[in-house]
C-alpha cells in the first residue's frame, strides 16, 4: 500500500476546459495534504487499475460535459462491461480489473467538475469552469480532511 | 453548488460523461425495401490544431502533438520529429538518434499492442464474438485464464518503461527532438530490460498463439465477419521489409498487385487525396491513381502483413508466414485479422527491442546533428493503428505557418464504415437494433481499434450510439451502449 488517498487528475490541457482535472490535481501538487499522492494523465489506461490496488482510496479529477452544478462526486461500483475501443476506459471498468485481478480493496470516486467549452484546441479554462474548479477544490479538501 | 453529493451512495451510472472524448456514433440507412443501404460512424475528426500549432516555434512541435492523443503520444512526438529533422536539415541521423528513437517507437507498439489485446481484443478471442456478452469480459477472463491479466499490465508496463528511458518523461516526452535525440541509454537501463525480455517474449508468443488459435478455430465464423476486399496501404523498407519507423510508401491492391511502390512519403501528396463527405467532419483518403470509387485503403496490423515481403525478426517471420497463408496467395482480408496481425507486431517489437538493447550504439555519444535549414517537410511513422502523416511549413522566424495531419484513423474511415455495413447487412433484422446487432457493430469496430481521442473533437455523453433510419429520413430505432 503505497498511500491512503491518490488524486488522479484526467484530461488534455489543450482542451479547454477538459484540462479541469489536470488543472485541479496541479493545485493539490502545490499545495497537498499530508497523506495524499497526486498525478495526472490524459485519460485513464490499464495500468491504473494496478495503481487502484496501492490506495485506500482514489478520486479521479475530470471534467464533466453535463450537470447544473459546479461538481459532483460519486462513489464508483465495478463494471466490467466491456469498451470498443482502448482510448475510452472507464471508471467502472478500471475498478473491476483492479478488485479482479490485483486484488485492490480501496474506494474509487469520481469527482466530475461541470465544464462547458471542449471543442477548442487552446489551453485556459472558460470563466464558468474556472469558477466550478474553485468550489471542486474547497469542497475536495474538505472531503479530504474526513477521508 | 446544486448537484447533491452522495458520497455513501453505492449506485453509479458512470456515463462517459466525464470524457469528452472517445464518442463513436453509427447511422444505418436503409433503403424503400428495408435493406442497408449504407452505414456511416461517425467519428468527428478534430478542428483547430492547425490553428494551435501555427505560430508556434517549430522546436515545440514535437512535444506539443503529443496534446493529441492520450493512447499515442509517442507516435505523434516521433511523426513530428521526423518532420522537424528535416527542417533542421538533417537527412540522416546518428545510429545513436535513430536507435533510440527506435526502441522508443517500438516501446509504444509493444504497449499498444498488449492494451488493446488484454483489455478489448482477449475476451473476444477467448470465448468468442457471439458468445454471452456477461462471460465476455474481463471477469470471464479472469475465470477462465487468471494469469492473464497481469501478462497484459505487465507487458503494458515493460513498454511504458522503455518510453519513459528513452523519451525522458511518462507523458510529454521530450526524448526527439529537431536533428536526433537528447539522451542515450545507460548500461544500467539496458541490463535491466534485457532481463525482462525472456518472460515478455514468452508472453507475446502466447498472445500470438491465441489470436491464431481463435482465428483458425472459428474461421468459417469469422472470415466473413466485416470483411471485405480492399487495397492496402504502409511504409515498408527499401528491401521490402516491415519498417514500422521509417520507410517507403507502398499500397497494393485486393489481389496483391502492387499499386504504389517505393515511394518517397514526402511525396505523399502526389498519390494520396482526401474526399469530402457532407455527414462526417472526417475525411476519406483514397489513392489519386485509382479515384474516389476505388482507391480508399486499409492501414495498420492487417494491412502491413498484406503490404511487407518479410518481417526482419524470427518468430515474428514465421507467425506472418502463418498468418499470410490464410490468403492463399492473395491479401488477407478478414477484418478479424487485425487481432491476429497485431499480436504478431506485438512479438516483432518485443524482437526489435531486443536487437536495439544488444546494440551499442544505443550508449554512443552523437545526438543530435544539423544542417541547412529547410521551409517544409513531411514525417511519417507507421503508428500502432497504421500511417501516420506529419506535414508542416515554417516561417524563416521559425514559426509553424501550416500544419496538415492524417492519423491512422482517418486512413481507416472508408474501410471502418464497410465493416459496420457488412455486419449490419448480415446481422439486421427487421427494424430493430437488437443488443446482438449492437455488440456485433462494437467487434467490428473493435478489430479496428480508432484513435478517438486524436481523431475525434466533438463531445458526447455515450461510448457507442447506433441509429437506424428509414428511406424516408425517419428514426427508426436507437440503441446506445451504456
């Protein structure tokens, strides 16, 4: 077990406001209570289902193309229905390889912070994510302090 | 906030709602009798990368693509490394440059290769595309073959470790740069891969033996499966060798005649176009010499097997002999294949990686070299899913001024969409999109395996939507994989 809690920040910078999870877990890194292990990808691959196995507990950051609010966080049950294709792997998809075949034993969450501009190919948050990214931070390193 | 959290809530629907990219979505038509007239994925190509990339120093470039695509990363960086040694002025690199890029090249294939094998392709080869979709997935595989799994993570890991030696970082390798590379590998580096090869060879002569078995076990199954004739098209050495880092275009025909050969790809333009189609912002490339009808191709692991004269690796040689018997002469053209062609990549990059980590010329001391500068240049790498096309021009401020990308996906639009109407020409029933249909257009697909994140823009809430619509314009039914 490497840690208690795992940040994974999910998304492509170079999109707009996909970049929030990246953004959100960038500002754990400067500034990371103890106890907590922050990184950064793309998008979620295989090999974070081996990572699942060293955590109590992960939160994956990523944008969320729907919803009123600012975020919303949510426990992830295992699924393991299976993808067409190896550039979308989902959450529930991860978490049944990691119970499955490396017998991780943690809690996955998702926390999916509402944005609204993907189809630029220019790095910034649009103003309304930006804004959903600060409330996403308070409300995590609240949850953080409980976890 | 107005969301409610429900941190204890045990119930999820993770939809890909979090992803905005990796949306697929399929349209059949049908005609005034009902049959299938046609079928369109539709996969929206990107917009605006040209835009982001002009104005930017053309040393950024290769780091900067890497933005592109989660899953390739590295077949970006090198496509446009090779593009920016040009421009640099540099014909040829150092043997130590142009080692290391290879084993970083052949790192991302093998890793690839073994994501895509254990994660998508396993299931179906082990229980079969038509069998209990509830069995067919990686709990089944856990069932059935334990081992598995970690096989596939750990040859996954194998080659995102040979990336990061020799690109320098996870993501955002910065290892290619314009005129060679900026580090060598250490003796340190080298010993500990080399002890990992026995275990990882074994492992790929394994995927091997499954996809064959599959392949020739149900082959009155899946010979028919999406499948269709078609030209094929990949870089290949000048001796006619697999080269999946540098070589000559050559595309043949459904019958094996050669259609274009030895071609520079910086010509790339004087037999490749791109057709229009008003429904897909994705365009379809076809050889100029054949016209729109006819000239659309097939890129990636079944098309290199059809395209190359030999593999310059043992095992990998006699498992494409295997392979390539299937066509009795001709190209394969099982669409399945692709599975079969892949895991044979898998065992050619890991015979690669061996030859290059033997090699002292990865431990040399010349990196980088450089010449007289040039104006515009092509780079093109074949990637995990086929050729991939690098095109830019550069200000004499050393600005991008125009960027042009076909990625492997692109290649593939023309022969994806005949796939889909295949299956769903022998698969409907009626007017309904039955859960079989569904499942039947993700394994065609699937053989395929599309850069959605590199070729797509648009967001979506479903990984696969299929509609059927009638003559008439109408909505027939709709079926979303959830």
């Amino acid at each position: 077990m490497k840690g208690k809690v795992l940040l994974l920040g999910i998304g492509n910078p170079s999109r707009k406001d996909d970049g929030l999870g990246p953004a959100l877990a960038a500002r754990f890194e400067a500034d990371c209570p103890e106890g907590v292990d922050v990184d950064a990808n793309y998008q979620l691959s295989l090999e974070d289902a081996c990572t699942l196995s060293e955590y109590e507990k992960v939160v994956i950051l990523d944008a969320s193309a729907k919803g009123d609010g600012a975020f919303t966080f949510e426990e992830v049950e295992p699924d393991p229905a299976k993808e067409f294709s190896t550039h979308l792997i989902l959450p529930p998809s991860i978490l049944s390889i990691a119970r499955e075949f490396f017998q991780a034993e943690g809690l996955l969450y998702v926390l999916g912070m509402r944005g609204y501009d993907f189809e630029s190919f220019e790095e910034g948050l649009t103003e309304v994510a930006a804004a959903n990214l600060e409330e996403s931070e308070a409300y995590l390193r609240g949850w953080l302090t409980e976890a | 906030m107005s969301i409610p959290v429900e941190t204890s809530a045990r119930k999820i629907t993770i939809e890909p709602v979090t992803r905005v990219e990796g949306h697929g979505k399929v349209t059949i038509l049908l005609d005034d009798d009902g049959k299938v007239q046609q079928a369109r994925l539709h996969i929206v190509e990107f917009r605006g990368f040209e835009r982001f990339i002009q104005g930017r120093p053309f040393w950024e470039v290769p780091v900067i693509v890497q933005r592109l695509c989660g899953i390739c990363p590295v077949s970006h960086h090198l496509a446009a490394a090779k593009a920016m040694d040009i421009i640099v002025g540099v014909d040829e690199l150092s043997p130590t440059a142009d080692k290391m890029r290879r084993l970083m090249h052949y790192g991302q294939m093998f890793q690839s290769h073994a994501l895509h094998f254990f994660h998508l392709c396993s299931p179906d080869l082990l229980f079969g595309f038509g069998s209990d979709p509830k069995q067919r997935n990686v709990l089944g595989v856990a069932a059935a073959h334990p081992d598995l799994a970690v096989q596939g993570v750990n040859m996954r890991r194998f080659g995102q470790e040979i990336i990061l030696a020799t690109a320098g970082k996870k993501i955002h390798g910065t290892g290619a740069i314009p005129g060679g590379v900026n580090k060598n590998l250490t003796i340190e580096e080298r010993d500990k891969f080399l002890a990992e090869i026995p275990q990882m060879k074994e492992w790929a002569l394994s995927a091997v033996a499954i996809a064959k078995n599959y392949t020739v076990e149900n082959l009155s199954t899946v010979a028919d499966f999406g499948t269709f004739p078609s030209n094929y098209m990949s870089l290949v050495r000048d001796d006619g060798a697999m080269d999946l880092y540098h070589g000559k275009l050559r595309a043949i025909d459904h019958n094996g005649d050669k259609l274009i050969d030895g071609a520079p790809y910086s010509g790339y333009l004087d037999h490749i176009a791109e057709e229009v189609r008003n429904w897909s912002y994705m365009k379809f490339p076809f050889m100029k010499n054949m016209g729109t009808e006819d000239g659309w191709y097939r890129v990636g692991p079944l098309a290199r097997m059809n395209v190359v004269d030999f593999i310059d690796t043992p095992l990998a040689e006699v498992a494409r002999q295997e392979f390539v018997a299937l066509g009795a002469g001709a190209p394969v053209h099982v669409t399945m294949g692709y599975h079969w062609a892949r895991m044979i990549e898998l065992l050619h990059s890991l015979e690669e990686m061996e030859r290059l980590l033997n090699d002292p010329d990865l431990q040399g001391d010349e990196l980088v070299r450089t010449g007289e500068r040039r104006s515009e240049a092509v780079g093109v790498i074949e990637a995990p899913r086929g050729t991939l096309i690098h095109h830019y021009e550069v200000d004499d401020n050393d600005m991008v001024t125009m960027a042009n990308l076909i990625v492997s996906t692109t290649h593939n639009n023309e022969g994806m969409n005949r796939s889909v109407a295949k299956v769903a020409n022998d698969y409907l029933s009626g007017v309904e999109i039955t859960e079989g249909l569904l499942n039947h257009i993700e394994v065609a697909i699937r053989a395929y395996d599309p850069c959605l994140s590199c070729a797509t823009h648009a967001m979506g809430r479903m990984p696969l939507e299929v509609e059927l619509v009638g003559a008439d314009g109408k909505q027939l039914d709709r079926k979303v994989k959830d």
